[in-house]
C-alpha cells in the first residue's frame, strides 16, 4: 500500500474544483482511493510518464482534459501529488 503526499497546489486545486464541479471531484476522489493499491490502472486512464521539462513526473486522466500529475517513490512507497488541472493549464 502507497502513502500519498499532497502537495500545496495539489490542495488548492482540489478545493476548486471541489466548489465549482462535483462531478469532476468525485472521480478525483475515486482515483485517489485507487492510488493507494497501486499499480495498475486500467488503459482508459491513460497512466503515462511525461517527458521534456516534466521527465521526473507521471500524468493520470480524470476525463477527456483534467489530468493529476504525481511522481511515485517506490522505495519509501509514497505517490507525491503536485498539479490538477486541465491540459492546457498544465502543460503551458
């Protein structure tokens, strides 16, 4: 079982979509529950590393466009959550 470290944007992100879409935020909190047993996820998901200036980082699809960008530390099992957000505010 992972720990998972929410980071600062992570929160603020969350409490936004939170008050602005609850559809959005339930299955947010659908995959983080599933975070906690990872791997795996199924394809429709779309879990993949990044590249270029977010090499270090793995991106999950929460619908067609929002994405949760987390890195995972296997060693001391922890899945560290930086960004929510919609592609093109992610990816500027």
């Amino acid at each position: 079982m992972y720990n998972l470290i929410f980071k600062s944007n992570f929160k603020k992100s969350l409490q936004k979509i939170k008050k602005w879409n609850s559809n959005i935020f339930s299955k947010i909190w659908n995959i983080l529950e599933r975070l906690y047993d990872w791997p795996p996820f199924e394809e429709i998901y779309n879990v993949h590393n990044l590249t270029w200036d977010f090499l270090w980082f793995s991106s999950i699809n929460i619908t067609g466009d929002y994405r949760i960008i987390f890195s995972i530390n296997k060693e001391s099992k922890e899945i560290i959550l930086y960004h929510i957000g919609n592609h093109s505010e992610l990816y500027k």
